[in-house]
C-alpha cells in the first residue's frame, strides 16, 4: 500500500487531521494535538513513523526486521513506543493498517479525559444498536480478525467459521453498532457452563472496529446487552479482559461491571508473552437476592 492510500486511510479515523510541525517535507497525522503518523522520505524510500506499545513494537521489529525499526529520529527513550516501517519493504498492507489502528488507540487512551469526551460528541454521525444478522457475519468476523492481530483481547489466534462461531454463542442478545449502513461493533454471550444451576450466568464478548473507537459505541452496544439479557432472565454477565487492555477495563467498569478476580500470567499471547487476566462480572437485577 502506498504513502497516499495509507495517509487516507489514517485520514479516516475520527478526528484525525493533519499538519506539518516539522516542515514541508513530513506529513503529520494527528488526533486532539497528539501526533499518531508521520509520513516522510528517507533515502529515497518511504516512511512511516508510528506510536506503539513497546511490547507491540518488539514483536513488528523482530518480524520485519529489514524493514521496521525503533523510531530513528526519536529521543533514544522515546524509541521502544515508535516504529519506523520502509513503505517499499515487506510488510503486508494488512500489517501496515493494522499498526495504523494500533497507533492511534495506544494514542488516544493517552489523552485526558475531556479531550476524549470531546471526541466522542464529534463523530460525524450517529450509530445504531440493532440485533446481528448471519448477514453481518462478513464485517463481524473482520473487526474480531483485526483484534487477533493486535492480540490484547484474546488467546485466539485464528477467525472461525460462522457455523462454528454460532453454535459457540447464544443465539439471542446478539448486537451490532451500525454506522451509516457499516457494522462498527459487535457483542454476543456464550455459556459458561452447561449445567442447569448456571444457566443464568453468562459471558460475553465485544468487539469495536479500530476506526470507530471512542466514539461511544462500545458503551452503547454493552448497555443494549446487559438491559436485554436482564430481560432476557440471565442474572450475570461475566467476562475475562488482559490486564494491559485497559480500554476494555475501563469500557466494563463504566458499565457496572466489578472486578471477581486475577488470574496471573494464565497463558501466552500471540507474541509469546505471559499475560494476566482480570475476571470481571455484572449482576443483573431479577431478584436474586430475593
């Protein structure tokens, strides 16, 4: 992909801008003031500069080493958190945007939390929450194949198949973000046992396309679930997060979700680094405390 697709690609994620603090020669791609892309020339080749979390970094630079390196105009510790990425080397288009998504989630977690209110109230238009058809399985499977690529929501490595994703989830309280006709998000509840006695308790899964977060959509689509399985007679909703992603804990917790439990160093991500995870539920108002 080149430096021109890859610049509108960073173009749409919301309220992306550009500006040139460095002068004419490097395109500069921000959010909120904070830097998240820098396209430049070097050696005749071009280059992107990205943000990253210094573990993800490690694991791109010893995949493509030829082509991706510390960020070589960075203050030597400023480096471990930039990638710089040869745009005519190796790296697959796939990999290239999925950095690009990386990028400007690790830099808008970082702002305050003003400044990431404000980015919400500025989507361009609103989404809604409707029930997931067999027909959005196409962008469902997508966005939860761009978070297997980051690998700090899940163990999983490999997309399923709709066949079996659906026999592996409950058939109702499935919901899905839509923007515009475009499926932003998803969310469903699998069980957690298949005794009788817990047939009220229930995991779930959510996931946002990286364009569209911090607009909001994560917690509209996780209030629509807890409110419909509620209805729906289940009294808890539980769900196991990486203690490094802390948007996803923060997403919970806003909800009414409350920390149970750790679990430390439980498995290996995909980069082949012990994890933690952090076990969260919500109880659901039906009387069980009856």
């Amino acid at each position: 992909m080149d430096h021109g697709k890859l610049l509108e690609y960073c173009m749409k994620k919301n309220g992306a801008y550009i500006d040139y603090p460095f002068g004419p020669d490097c395109t500069v791609v921000k959010v909120k003031g904070k830097i998240f892309a820098q396209f430049f020339i070097k050696n005749s080749n071009s280059m992107i500069t990205l943000n990253c979390e210094r573990m993800t970094g490690e694991f791109y630079r010893s995949i493509y080493s030829n082509d991706i390196t510390r960020g070589y105009h960075c203050p030597p510790v400023q480096q471990p958190y930039f990638n710089t990425i040869n745009l005519s080397g190796s790296v697959p288009d796939s990999e290239l945007t999925a950095m690009i998504d990386h990028s400007y989630s690790f830099v808008v977690s970082k702002l305050t939390k003003k400044l990431r209110a404000e980015l919400e109230s500025e989507c361009f238009s609103k989404y809604i929450i409707r029930e997931m058809l067999p027909s959005d399985w196409a962008r469902v499977s997508q966005i939860y194949s761009d978070a297997l690529k980051e690998g700090k929501s899940t163990f999983q490595t490999v997309c399923p198949e709709y066949s079996e994703w659906d026999n592996s989830h409950i058939k109702e309280c499935r919901y899905v973000a839509e923007l515009e006709e475009n499926v932003i998000g998803w969310c469903a509840i699998s069980k957690t046992s298949s005794r009788e006695a817990y047939r009220g308790v229930v995991e779930e899964s959510i996931y946002i396309d990286y364009n569209y977060h911090h607009i909001g959509a994560g917690t509209a689509l996780l209030k629509t679930l807890c409110k419909n399985t509620e209805q729906k007679g289940y009294w808890c909703v539980c769900t196991s997060i990486f203690s490094i992603n802390t948007a996803s804990i923060k997403l919970h917790e806003k909800v009414g979700f409350r920390k149970i439990g750790y679990r430390e160093k439980i498995a290996k991500d995909k980069f082949g680094q012990w994890q933690d995870t952090i076990m969260f539920e919500r109880r659901n108002s039906i009387g069980i405390n009856k």
